[in-house]
C-alpha cells in the first residue's frame, strides 16, 4: 500500500507535479502517470526518484552523433527534446564540411522560457539536442548567431524578417519525448557551400575587362594584363607561366575561364568560404564577390567604417563601423544592403562617383534586382546634391 509520501504506483511524491504535466492519463494502460514512462505495472510500481532520473539519462545517452548530440550549453536534463537537420535550396546539407572550422551558424529560441542558444551543424548537417521539462515547449529556428539585439521575430511579417527568413520556415517546433529522438527537418530557400561566382557576374566582369588571349599594357600602367582582367604578377613573369606549357599564350576560352575564377577567388572567394558561416543566394555570393575583386579581399572582415555616405557627404569619424562577414553570420542580410551603400566607396580616401556606382550595383545585385542587379548605372557623377539615384 502506498503511503503519504508516494502516489499510486509507489511514484515519490516529490515527483509527482512533473509527471502529472503530462495529461490526463487514464484507461487500462495509464492507470497512473508512472505508466507514462513505465513498460507495465510492474516496472511503474518501483520508479523512484533516482531512477527517473536515470531512465532520463539512460535515453540521452543513446543520442549519437549521427542523431544529434546533446547541447554542450543548455540544461539537459529534461524529459523531452529536439534537434534540427538544415538542408540548401538543392537538397544538400548545411554541414561542417572536412577543412571547414565549423558548420552552418544557428540560433535557436525556446518560446516559453525564453531560453536562447547558438551553435554551429555538424558533419551531418545536424544541431545540437536541446531538452526540456516542459512538453508544451516549442523552439524557434534561426539562421546565423542573432544577438539580442537582432532580436527574435516570431513571424516574418516584416520586410526584414522574410529577407533574414527569421523564423526560418516562419513557425516554431514542438519537442517531443526524449526516446523519439526527433529531428526535425528544415529547408533554407538560400544554397550552402561551395559557392562560386554565377555566369551573371562573370559575363559582368567580362564586359567590363575585355577578354584577350594575348597579353596587354595594363591601362593603369605597372605589368600585363591577359585573359579576362588578370594582370600578371612578378612570380608568374619569373616561373613564365603564359609563355609555356599548359598557359603559353595564346589562352584558350577555357583557361581565361579559370584564370578569372583563380581571381575571384584570390580577391575574396576563398575567404567567404573561409569566413561565412551562413547560406547565400547566388547573387548575393557575387555581391560579396564583387565588393572583395573591387575593394580587396579583406573587404570581408575589416572593421570598416563608413568615411562617405552614398551622396559623397563626409561623415564623422567611425561612423556605421561594421564588419560585413559578422552582419552575415548573424544572419542579418536584411542589413547588408547599407552597408555596402556606404562603404568602400572610395578611392585614396576620397569620395568617388564611379566606385559609388560600383557599390550601388553591389546593393541591387544583393538584393536580388532581377532587372538592374548586374548592371552598372551612371547614377552618381559629381558629389551631392547633383548625383541621381534614378536609372
């Protein structure tokens, strides 16, 4: 017989509140809330404190890797849980892949207590296992480490919010019991690494380089240039690497086709793929393309402050200081758009309409401009008041 400090089946008391959380548990095979976690009367009949307590740790122990291992951060010793597998637009995994540092940045927001945690996805495109107590709990999913200051949107029903696809998927998840071993699956519209320069914007760059088989005088002076842009270095005129073998001049389409890639890469491609922690459209990997092959690659993780504003005003020193690679693995591509309006839109430290135009083009190709996005308008000529932001 059950005394005062147990419920029926011999639950201790001082578990009791939790187990009742669960429903109301009646008929034949919840004939008490022990029965919830028990295989049969029996085994309901002797739960005690401790032994919940293990038959919880006994089933996070079972969560693998492969199923997601249990947060590093979080509290972990509820009764109910949940992880998240993220796959790309195509399909693939927004995974740690072998020499990357890490895997796809996210956040995650439980709805009822508030709690907040970020991490990265593992080599299975998977986070982390987040527990609770609570079983009516449900997380909110987010791309990139979101501060509190980004805030966390329930809804995309701002502008910005569908730009950041914050919620992703626009909805919260509800766990489920730690045995489930739920994984829920979530599909970003953007595409995960590798990334690389679109037809777009190599057909851009062509257009304004040229495409020369023979080696040139650079305009600007200094070495030659070839291919589609390339001017030679020191190190390829010492090793004469367009004079023979495989590069001996006169290129073929095919190898000025990569040695523009070998240069997008080297004047940023590498590092976004280095430093970026977050799916991209394809337009927007050619924006952050575009801003490191005309601004230098360290465009990407530079602290950099805004000198002009877009209208060639002066502004104060240290204004806007941002770093456009943290603005992205926040998540926050709602934001990207100014900053690259006004930044890096100089030349010698002086305003310049024509690198203003560059970065204009920036902001509509980020943004997707399906019209004017991979063209380079004229808007800008002098300082203001006399510049037009109108085509």
């Amino acid at each position: 017989m059950a005394d005062a400090t147990t419920t029926p089946g011999n639950i201790p008391a001082s578990i009791q509140p939790d187990l009742l959380r669960w429903g109301n548990l009646t008929g034949p095979n919840y004939s008490s809330p022990a029965m919830r976690l028990a295989a049969n009367a029996t085994e309901a009949g002797s739960f005690t404190v401790a032994n919940t307590a293990q038959t919880v740790a006994d089933g996070q122990a079972t969560l693998t890797t492969a199923t997601a291992a249990p947060c590093a951060t979080c509290k972990k010793d509820g009764a109910y849980s949940i992880a998240f597998e993220i796959k790309d637009a195509d399909g693939n995994l927004c995974k740690k892949r072998k020499d990357d540092t890490k895997g796809m940045n996210y956040t995650v927001k439980y709805k009822v207590s508030g709690e907040v945690y970020r991490g990265s996805t593992d080599e299975n495109g998977l986070t982390e296992r987040y527990f609770t107590a609570d079983k009516t709990e449900t997380l909110y999913f987010y791309l990139g480490h979101r501060t509190d200051d980004d805030g966390y949107p329930t809804a995309q029903t701002e502008t910005a919010n569908q730009t950041d696809e914050a919620p992703l998927t626009a909805k919260a998840y509800a766990v489920a019991p730690i045995a489930d071993k739920k994984i829920e699956k979530l599909t970003t519209v953007r595409k995960w690494k590798p990334w690389k320069a679109s037809d777009n914007y190599t057909s851009l760059i062509e257009g304004a380089e040229g495409r020369e088989a023979k080696q040139y005088p650079s305009v600007e002076g200094g070495n030659d240039t070839i291919g589609i842009g390339h001017k030679i270095t020191d190190a390829e005129i010492a090793s004469k690497r367009f004079t023979q073998g495989d590069w001996a001049q006169p290129l073929s389409d095919a190898k000025m086709n990569e040695l523009l890639q070998e240069d997008i890469k080297k004047n940023g491609g590498n590092r976004i793929e280095r430093e970026v922690f977050v799916p991209l459209y394809a337009y927007e990997v050619d924006a952050i393309l575009d801003l490191g092959f005309n601004g230098g690659p360290g465009a990407l993780t530079a602290n950099a402050a805004s000198i002009y504003s877009h209208d060639g005003t002066k502004n104060p020193k240290n204004t806007n200081r941002q770093n456009l690679g943290e603005l992205l693995n926040r998540g926050r591509y709602s934001m990207v758009p100014a900053y690259l309006e006004s930044h890096y839109n100089t030349s010698n430290s002086v305003w310049v309409a024509g690198v203003q135009n560059r970065r204009d083009m920036d902001v509509r190709m980020f943004s997707g401009d399906q019209t004017n996005g991979y063209t380079l308008m004229q808007n800008h000529t002098t300082r203001h008041p006399a510049h037009n932001d109108n085509p």
